[in-house]
C-alpha cells in the first residue's frame, strides 16, 4: 500500500511537470496596464500635432471672420443705397455671392478638419500599438492592456451607458501600470525619427 501511494506520487509529480513544460501550457505571465489618457497626452507627437491643430484652427477663424466683415462691409454699404436702385441690386447680389461662399467655405474647411483629426487619432494609435508591441517582447510582456480614464461623473446617461460600456478594466493594482516606462519609450522612438 505505501509502494503503492509513493508510486502514484511520483507518477502525479511527473504528469505536473510534463504538463507544466509542454507548449499550450501557460507559464507565469507577465501583465501590463496603460494610463491610456496619461500616455496620449504625454507624447510628444500628439503635442505637436495639437500645438498644429490649434494653429490652424486660429488661421482659419482669421480668414472666417475677414470673410463675414466683408460681408458686413458689403451689409453696411447696402444701405447708403435705395432699394430701387442699380447699385443696391448689385450689392444685394453681392452680399448673397459672399455669404453662400462663406458657407461653402466653413463646410469645407470643417470636414477637412475632421478628415485631418481622425488621420492624427488613427496615427497615434497605431504608434502606440507599435510601441506597446516592441515594449511587450523586450521586456517580456504577455499582454498589455488600456486602461480608459473615463469621467462618469459628469456624464448624461446615454454618454454614460456608452462609457461604461467602453470600460473593460474595473481595478489594477498600481506594480503592472508601466505607462511612464511605455511613454518614455514612445518619445524615444518618435524623436529618433523626426532626425
């Protein structure tokens, strides 16, 4: 009975170390989260590109409202005309050129805008999928994931229902967060390009 028990044993502690060596059998994993908001607006890209987006967006106000103050300009000028006149019909003309360009214009330079703010978000991202994948296999990482800041408090409750949805990580404990590590190394590759 004892052979017996000493048999089984060695044969269980076998079984558990073959099964423990053999592929498709996980071994200890290696886990990290990312602060993703932390990272985004610590990278020196997404910095940039804002710092260009804002630029823009103050170059277009600019050239908008010269446009509208040459309608007003035009508003203002329709007046010292009467109604009947030559010159009052022509202004009016005018007037309604401008404004429907200005429309056209504004939409335009809207939906490039958008067009130009998915391209950088799409870009970010996969920069930081990139780094997150070569930061995982140097320093051996089975799974990053990304941790969502998302405010709940001031949200309404359709915004709230589609965050809430969104959040897929409920706790981490702080030892797996390697955002800064992850963020330096981002920078670090994004200024060896700009070179």
């Amino acid at each position: 009975m004892k052979r017996h028990v000493v048999l089984m044993t060695a044969l269980l502690a076998g079984a558990v170390l073959l099964l423990s060596s053999s592929p498709g059998v996980a071994a200890e994993q290696k886990i990290g989260v990312v602060r993703f908001s932390k990272l985004i607006t610590g990278y020196d890209r997404m910095l940039e590109e804002q710092s260009a987006n804002t630029k823009k967006r103050d170059d277009l106000l600019k050239e908008q409202n010269a446009k509208r103050d040459e309608i007003n300009r035009l508003a203002a000028k329709l007046q010292q005309h009467t109604p009947d006149s030559e010159a009052y019909k022509s202004t009016q003309d005018e007037i309604r050129t401008k404004t429907a360009e200005l429309e056209t214009w504004t939409k335009l330079q809207g939906q490039e805008l958008v067009q130009e703010e998915s391209r950088i978000i799409r870009e970010i991202y996969e920069d930081v999928e990139a780094a997150a994948g070569k930061f995982a296999k140097r320093y051996g990482y089975t799974l990053i994931f990304k941790e969502d800041d998302l405010d709940l408090a001031r949200s309404r409750m359709a915004e709230l229902k589609i965050k809430v949805a969104l959040k897929k990580i409920l706790y981490f404990d702080p030892s797996v967060d390697i955002t800064d590590d992850l963020l330096k190394a981002l920078n670090k590759t994004y200024k060896s390009t700009r070179k």
